[in-house]
C-alpha cells in the first residue's frame, strides 16, 4: 500500500489529511487494494453499495446498460479517483451501474460503513473525510450536468463540437487528449459510433480539427 501513498495524497477524498494520520485511517476503515485485470468487474449493476472505491493505478469505467443491453458510458476513472461513494451515501440496496478495468488496474476499497460512521476511537480524520466527500460529490454532479447539457444537444455534430470545445477550455490549449476511445466516446455522448465517425471525418476534411485516436487539435471549430 506504501507504493500507493502518492497517489492518495492526490485524492480529493484524502484532502488535508496528513500521511501518518493516512496509514491509521486506512486501517480503521478496513481500507484493502485489489488487483484487476483487463475486463474484470469491480461491481456489476444490481450489486449491494458495500463499499466506496479509489483508483490506484489502471483505468475504470464506469457504464449503464439499458433493457436491451445498449451501454452508456458515464466516466473513465483514472488513478487518484473515486467511485461508488453516491450510491454508498444514498444507502442503495443494488447499484444501478457497473464498474469495468479498461485495463490492469489496482483499486483501494474502503468500507462505506465506516467511513460514514464516527468510530469509537473517535478518529480526528473523520470530520475532514466527510467534508471531503460530500465536496467530491458536488463536483461530480457539475460534470453530470456537463454530460447532460452534452447529449441535449439535437445532432451528433453539435454534441462532438460541445464535447471538443470544453475539452479545449479544460486544458487552456487547442490540442489535446481525450479519456476516451472512440466507442467509449460515441457512448458518453450517447450517440452512434459510426455516425460520430463520420461527423469528426467532415470536421477534419473541412479543416476544422486534426484527430487521430485520442488526440485532437481543434483549428477552426466554432459552437
């Protein structure tokens, strides 16, 4: 868990939280990493909110599936984020979505109960855990509302153009690199994969953007 230590300390969970007082709270919240491999689930849809979990190291996704089966991606969680801490919080008795590792991954599990419960050592770091997580899931509900205001839009090309052009706000440059692949992008947008293939297809033939996988340099997209 040592070997992880950093990754914590990037956690907005663990904010303000000191490293010595990190190793005692780990241990009272029965705090255990678990190594994933490529396709593995972490929960399935349906599944009790047993615990609240922290990406260490690989890569999660985390995807809704409909009656007939069609997926809808929600999030990529890379390392130093955290996951199922909203439906911990709201006591559900079955997750509604399901967790994936996109690739090798390693994941801290932290029991919920405990985290959501005073123990009786009286742990100084509780007060600031809680503080912590409910900031957590404040921001999260921002890129909810994101991810709405995304898929409200009425074409595929008006919903890349959206997408494309907060991705380039996010990181104050015109290229850039997304954390999607291209299905796993059609799916966050909601959207069919080779309709949006030809959409970013038109964009780059039109001079608009350069792409290539992941990688995007917007030239002259306009909303």
């Amino acid at each position: 868990m040592d070997n992880f230590f950093e990754i914590l300390s990037h956690c907005p969970l663990f904010n303000g939280i000191t490293t010595s007082d990190l190793t005692g709270m780990l241990k009272c919240l029965n705090a255990k990493s678990v190594e994933f491999s490529k396709g593995d689930s972490i929960f399935l849809e349906g599944d009790p909110a047993q615990f609240v979990g922290v990406v260490l190291d690989g890569a999660i996704q985390i995807l809704q599936e409909d009656y007939y089966g069609n997926r809808s991606v929600l999030t990529i969680l890379e390392p130093g984020e955290l996951f199922a801490e909203v439906f911990s919080c709201a006591g559900l008795n079955a997750i509604p979505v399901s967790a994936i590792a996109i690739k090798k991954s390693t994941v801290l599990l932290l029991n919920c109960q405990q985290m959501f419960t005073v123990c009786g050592n009286a742990c100084r770091f509780h007060s600031q855990l809680l503080q912590n997580l409910l900031k957590v899931m404040a921001m999260k509900n921002l890129a909810m509302t994101q991810k709405i205001r995304y898929m409200s839009q009425k074409t595929t090309k008006d919903k890349l153009t959206a997408f494309l052009l907060d991705q380039a706000k996010q990181n104050d440059s015109s290229e850039f690199v997304i954390p999607y692949d291209r299905q796993a992008l059609a799916d966050y947008l909601g959207v069919e994969r080779s309709a949006m293939s030809v959409e970013l297809s038109k964009l780059k033939k039109n001079g608009q953007i350069d792409t290539k996988g992941s990688w995007f340099r917007l030239k002259e997209l306009n909303a």
